[in-house]
C-alpha cells in the first residue's frame, strides 16, 4: 500500500545514514521492483525473493527480466512447494509433515493439484536416473535457473539440510533439465 518512491526514499535513506550497507525487495512485481530499482539512489536494490519453483514458474515473465535488467539477484524462495517436489505426498499426506501440520496445511495443499502430479513425477524420474532425490533434483534446478542467484531453503532437521546441500554437488544434464521445463511450463 506504500507507494514504491516513499519505500526507495526509505532504502536510500537506512543506507546513507549507515542503518544498512544493502537493501532487497520481497513481494514485488516486476514493474514495481523495476520502479524501486529506477527510484533508488545509495538504497540500491540488490536482491529479491520471490516464490520460484517447478510448480510456481510465474516469476519468469516479469519479475526475472525486470531483476536481471537492473542488476538485481532473485532469491528462489520456497524452491521444493512446501515440500511436494521431494514426493513425500505422492501417495498420501505424511503424519510428520508440514502438510499435516495445522499451521503448513493450507499452504501445502495448494500445491497437491492435478498438474502437479506430472511434474512430480518426472523429478521423481529423474532423481531415479541420477541417483539421488527428487529435493536434490527440484532445488539443483531452482538453483540454475537463469537469472537465479540462490534459493532459501527452510529446513526442519539436519536430514533435509544434509538433502538440501547435495544440489550443491549436481549439476542437472541438460536434457534432463529441458524435459523437466517442459513438464513444469
């Protein structure tokens, strides 16, 4: 509800009086990070976080473009959807997972769609193939999308940290990563 040059004027500010050395925009469109990017002054925009994952491609329009043309890094955030791109809930919800978590569930849910099946699936299908998990298979992919800097991962015990860092060691081979675009577009 703030207008974006009030928010810039804010940026510029917590930077210039030394509050901050970099400021980042969450929740942003592509034209309104393109506004706040063109507004600031020493409060530059450095990074973005946006939900970005094989499930949730709608940043690629806008967002991304807007970002990489102003020199701005995008945070993939929630890069597994809620945790449905490992396949844990191919075949039901889990008793210990966010999904049945009554705070997560909703939001879990909005992922466990008839179309996700399919792109589910084919990670589940490609992580046979490499011979590691669909987590690895989803976030490696994620990770190296273009105009991606990182993606946040929000891990709840060390063995989805210890899954989540083994994307750092794969490197997706390029017709696997063009069948999963097309699945997942």
């Amino acid at each position: 509800m703030t207008p974006v040059d009030e928010i810039a004027a804010t940026l510029d500010y917590a930077v210039s009086s030394g509050r901050v050395r970099y400021t980042g925009a969450r929740g942003y469109l592509g034209w309104q990070l393109a506004t706040a990017a063109g507004a600031a002054g020493t409060g530059r925009i450095v990074a973005t976080q946006a939900e970005y994952s094989l499930l949730a491609r709608g940043i690629e329009d806008e967002l991304i473009p807007a970002a990489h043309h102003h020199g701005i890094g995008v945070l993939a955030a929630i890069p597994l959807a809620g945790g449905v791109l490992t396949g844990k809930y191919r075949n039901g919800i889990p008793a210990d997972s966010r999904g049945a978590d009554e705070l997560h569930a909703e939001s879990v849910l909005t992922y466990l769609t008839d179309s996700a099946v399919s792109i589910v699936d084919a990670a589940v299908t490609a992580a046979d193939g490499l011979a590691t998990s669909p987590l690895v298979v989803a976030l490696a992919w994620a990770r190296d999308r273009p105009g991606v800097s990182s993606a946040i991962v929000g891990a709840r015990d060390l063995a989805q940290l210890m899954g989540a860092l083994m994307a750092e060691e794969l490197e997706l081979p390029s017709a696997i990563t063009s069948a999963l675009d097309d699945v997942s577009a």
